[in-house]
C-alpha cells in the first residue's frame, strides 16, 4: 500500500510540474514564432491544461487500464466544473465577459452530446477515437480563425497579465522538451499506483480514474481557477474549466480510442457520463443566465457545485466501496 502510494504521489508531483513546464515552452515557443495571444491563450487553456489527462490516459490505454483513461476524462470534467469552478466561484463570483468564452460554452455542450452519442453503442473503438480527434481539430481550428479575425478582448489581456511568457526561446525549448520526456515517465508512475490501489481495494480501474487519477490531474486547473479568481481574471478562470472540459473529451477520449478498443457497462453511462453531462447543462445555463442579466455568477452557484461533488464522491464510494 505505502509503495503504490509513493508511485503515486511522486507521479502526481512530477505530472504537475512536468505539464507546468511544457505548457511555458510551448506558449512561449509559440509567442516567438509571432503566434498571436489569442492562439496561445488556446493552447495555454485547452491542450495545456488537458496535457496530464491526455498524457496519463495515454499511458493507461498502451497498458491495457482503458477503464482508467476513460474514467480520467469524464471524472476530471466532472471535478473541473463541481470542484475547481465551484471553488473558484466560492472565493469571488466571477462574470463573463469574453467573446471567446461564450463561443466556448455552447461549442462544449455540443462536443459532450456529440461524444455520448458515439458512445452510446457501450464502445470506444478506434473510428471513435478518429472522429473526436477529427472533432477537435475542427474546433481548435474554428475558434483560431475566429480569434485571429475577431478584436482583442478581455481573454487575451488576461493570458498576458498571468503567464509570463517573455522568456527566451533557448529556455522556452528547454522547458518544452523537459515536459515531453518527464510527462510520460510521471503518467507511467502514477497509472501504476492507482492501479495498485485499485486492485487492493477491489474495486475497477474506471472507479479510480473517475476519483484519484481525476483530481490528481484536475490539480493545475484548481491552482489556475483559484489563482486566477483572486486576481478577478474572470474569463481565464471560466476558461480554463471549458477549454480543458472540451479538449479531454475529443482528445483525451479520442487518443484512448485509437490506441485501444474498450468496451463498458451500461452504468457508466447511466450514472457518471450522465452526471457529468447534467453539470455541463446546468454550467450553460447558468452562465446564459448571468450573461443576459449582465449579473455575476453568485457564489450561490459555486456553493451548489461543490455540494454535488461531495454528494457523488459520497454516492460513488457507497455504491463502488472504495
């Protein structure tokens, strides 16, 4: 137990600190090749923040833990909206402001009900992995053109104001080629003490992604939301919440699907992606609301979140009995 908890943790601080550096190297490696603020805030709040999900899951699919990457993506959406928003929005209430966040908002309701279709056969096979990978290029491109043409906003001034990204090009490399080789050996330690775990307390891979593995790797984002609602950068902290929401269900999926086939049990869907999608709803709704009403969205809401996330860790570990 003490041995599998060390992989863990030791894969968890390395995943964080090893994504943190590659997020910096590829921004600012993009900064310098004259990629445009927008663009970067993209990879900063979408691939970047999504890198421990995508890397971990990756790892666990090669190893033949599918339930794992699976149950990483969707309980890391679910903590990204229940946990880390509902933080976020319990420290200050935070309003929208952005274009590109309200761009984003309805295009992520659309990817969750485009992935649970293809999901629906009780399959994640590798045509679906091709058409959520297809999927996020699309809106990756989508919402570029778009930044690229529209006007500087509010999101844009935020991703200046919190990364740093003047560093030189020689150390923005050295950062970048630093993440890529220490994400993967951080992802292997990691999947194996949770799968260690998981065997030791009986209970299946897809229940450990959905809770251990999910808030690990769902850690950056509470650091980012939290850090970002006291500096009152409003749009970055929502965004990090739909950017990285969006980019584990096409990419973090998607790769899984297309380096191993995997079949589930109806629950999943009945309960977790089902649980999952009703948050997403009730984020877009909620956020259509206060942005009609030119209203911030109340610490009211980020109370509600937060007590859904302790109702289904407590619901998952009565009816899983971890």
């Amino acid at each position: 137990m003490l041995e599998s908890l060390i992989y863990l943790v030791i894969g968890l601080v390395l995943l964080i600190i090893a994504a943190d550096k590659f997020v910096l190297g590829a921004a600012s490696t993009a900064k310098h090749m004259g990629v445009s603020t927008m663009l970067v805030g993209l990879i900063i709040v979408g691939f970047g923040t999504s890198a421990p999900e995508m890397v971990v899951s990756a790892i666990a699919s090669f190893e033949g833990k599918s339930g794992l990457a699976l149950g990483n993506a969707i309980g890391s959406n679910i903590t990204n909206i229940a946990l880390v928003l509902g933080t976020g929005l319990l420290i200050v209430p935070m309003s929208i402001q952005s274009q590109t966040i309200k761009r984003e908002m309805p295009i992520l309701l659309i990817v969750t009900l485009l992935v649970l279709f293809l999901l629906m056969d009780l399959t994640l096979s590798f045509w679906d992995g091709v058409v959520m990978i297809s999927s996020m290029l699309i809106v990756t491109g989508f919402l570029t053109v778009i930044g690229i043409k529209g006007k500087r906003d509010e999101f844009s001034d935020e991703i200046e104001a919190e990364y740093d990204l003047d560093i030189s090009l020689k150390k923005a490399i050295i950062f970048l080629v630093i993440g890529i080789f220490v994400l993967p050996i951080a992802s292997k330690l990691m999947v194996k003490g949770a799968t260690d775990i998981a065997v030791m307390f009986g209970v299946s891979d897809m229940v450990i992604g959905l809770t251990i593995v999910a808030l690990g790797t769902s850690l950056p984002e509470l650091a980012a939301t939290i850090a970002s609602a006291l500096k009152k950068e409003h749009d970055l902290a929502i965004g990090n919440i739909v950017g990285s929401n969006m980019f584990n269900l096409l990419g973090v999926i998607g790769i899984s699907g297309m380096i191993r086939e995997y079949s589930f049990t109806a629950h999943f869907i009945q309960y977790d992606y089902f649980y999952m999608l009703v948050l997403t709803v009730f984020l877009f709704l909620a956020s259509v609301y206060f942005v009609l009403k030119d209203r911030f969205i109340s610490r009211v809401i980020g109370m509600v979140l937060l007590v859904n996330y302790i109702i289904y860790m407590i619901w998952l570990y009565l009816s899983e009995g971890i």
